[in-house]
C-alpha cells in the first residue's frame, strides 16, 4: 500500500462548488484557544440573513478533508457552513499538538456556533451542527448542552468515550483496562520529565494485508490520495500516548435525552463497523429523532463519497428542522 505524493500534501481532497466562496476565518473557544475553519457562503446568498451549520470530524481529520467536504456540499446547497480544526490540530492552537478531549472537543463546536451567531449573514435562530466520526459524538453532546443548536446530525458516528473505556463491542477486560490506564499513568512521569509528551508512530502506517478490513478502509482513505493531508493526524502522525486518558472515565452521551425536543438525524453505513454506536445514540435519544441506514456502505464511505453521503436528505432535515432561509441557486 503505498501514499500519497508529497506534492499533493497541501490541496484540499474535493473541489470547491463553482456556487460557493471560501474564506479562512478564526475564533476563540471558551478556553483561549484560536480555531481555524473554513466559512463556506452560497455565492448568491445577496447578504441574506440565512441558516448556518457548524461541521467537524472524522476523529484525526482536518476541515481540508471530510468536513470541508461537507460544508461545500450544504453551501451548495444555501446554508452557510463553517468546517473548522479543533483544539490542538491541524491549523488550530493548542499545546501539545494532537490532543484530544470530551470537553474541549464539545466546547469547539460551541465556539463555532459563537462564531457564526456573530456573523452578518447568519440568521442565529437557525443554527444546526453537523458530526462526522468521533466528532459526532461531541455533536451530540454540544447539542445537548448548547440550546441554542437547533438541530444535529451525525454521519459514521463514534463515541470515543465508549470505545476507548471498554474497546470496540465491549471487548476489554477489566484487567486490561487497569493495564492500559497504569502503562498511561507512567507515561505521564515520562513526559513531565522529558517536558514534551511521546508520540506513537502513526498507527496507519502499519497496515497490511493481515490488517482488520476497518483499519484497511481507513488505510484507504488517510494514507492514499483519495484522502491524504498533512495535517491530519491519521494521515501523517499520531495522538499523544496519554491521549486516551480523558476519555477513559468521562461518558459523553450521558444527557442524549436532553436534545429533545430539537431533531437528531443519525447516518450510519449498514456494513459500518461502527454502526453499533449509531444505533445505541438512537435508542437512547428522545423524539424527534431518525436512524437511517445506507444500504452496503462502510464507515468511511460517508466521509467523502458523493454518490453515497445523503446529502439531500441532509438538505431537507435541517431545512425542515431550522425552517431555513437558504439561498437560491
């Protein structure tokens, strides 16, 4: 399997709608740190006040991959859309670089919806957000937390809490969970004397034909040109070794129930691997809410595949859901 050239490193991985502009723009989160994004506009949006939604993830990616992807597609479509890096990657600050957290993740989508109240094109009354992968799980916890979000919908959906706490399906043990959070509670003595933490080398890079097919899938997507970036973290590098820790103990769709009486659309592929944390975010939502499940897709098939991601259904749940102004195309 072999990656991308080096040339191609710095290219975003779609075309820009000939019907959308794109404008690198920056903003705070609560905490101090300066988010990057990308705001998307409707070329014709004639300084119209109209609905926007906030757009992050896959878990590793940068808004030059899935999310601006996403956010083109619905400028496209008449919404304005922000993809924005979150805390401690891609063009976001941050230090250690390539850190993740339940909270400070849930927070950066917050500071978007700051950012995009604040703008005067966007009516704040009608505000969505929208979660890829791991980042639909700090989705619906924002949503769940930040009543001013008016609707959500997440695709390939993850919760990391879960699938870090207990591993995929469930499967570790209490002992090897005792032994993954001694081996990170050392590192930590390691990093504070080193002053700088440890980085594995990227996992991707490992794959091979013994691989399971979901590491494969993500090989595809990350390490080849259909995806690559170097910013991304699951293109190019790693997540701390202490990453993990935060989420260990500190459940994220604890308070799912409270979205309602907003709308949740959850997407997920039918022959996703991590179909299983879609289907548990639904049961455990309250009405209005909506499972769909696509027929024969993988998890990263709705990162980027257009002819698969259901965009008109996208279109028309948040058009219903946010009663939009759009503009016309």
């Amino acid at each position: 399997m072999s990656t991308v050239s080096i040339a191609q490193e710095k290219d975003y991985t779609f075309k820009l709608s000939d019907n959308v502009t794109r404008k690198k723009v920056s903003f705070k989160n609560r905490y101090g740190i300066t988010l990057v994004g990308d705001l998307y506009l409707p070329k014709n949006s004639n300084n119209n006040r109209l609905a926007a939604i906030a757009i992050s993830g896959p878990f590793g990616a940068v808004k030059e991959q899935a999310s601006g992807l996403y956010a083109n597609q619905m400028a496209a479509r008449g919404f304005i859309t922000l993809a924005f890096d979150p805390s401690y990657t891609g063009e976001s600050s941050g230090e250690p670089r390539n850190v993740a957290s339940p909270d400070i993740n849930t927070e950066d989508f917050s500071a978007a919806i700051d950012f995009l109240g604040l703008h005067k094109n966007v009516d704040r009354n009608k505000l969505g957000i929208i979660g890829i992968c791991g980042f639909g799980g700090f989705a619906l916890n924002a949503t769940a937390v930040d009543k001013r979000v008016k609707a959500v919908a997440t695709t390939s959906m993850y919760d990391m809490s879960r699938v870090n706490a207990e591993g995929y399906f469930g499967t570790t043990t209490p002992e090897q969970r005792t032994k993954m959070l001694e081996e990170m509670s050392l590192q930590r003595w390691e990093d504070a004397k080193n002053g700088t933490p440890k980085y594995p080398e990227n996992g991707l890079a490992q794959t091979n034909d013994n691989s399971p097919q979901f590491v494969k899938e993500y090989f595809d997507y990350y390490k080849t040109e259909r995806g690559f970036h170097e910013r991304s973290i699951n293109s190019n590098a790693a997540w701390t070794a202490t990453n993990t820790l935060s989420f260990m103990n500190m459940p994220l769709l604890t308070y799912i129930d409270e979205i309602s009486p907003r709308p949740v659309l959850i997407i997920a592929g039918a022959e996703a691997h991590s179909k299983y944390f879609s289907e548990d975010a639904y049961k455990n939502a309250k009405e209005p809410k909506e499972l769909l499940i696509i027929p024969k897709a993988v998890h990263t098939d709705l990162y980027d595949k257009i002819n698969v991601i259901p965009f008109d259904k996208l279109e028309a749940f948040f058009v219903e859901s946010l009663k939009a102004n759009l503009a016309m195309n």
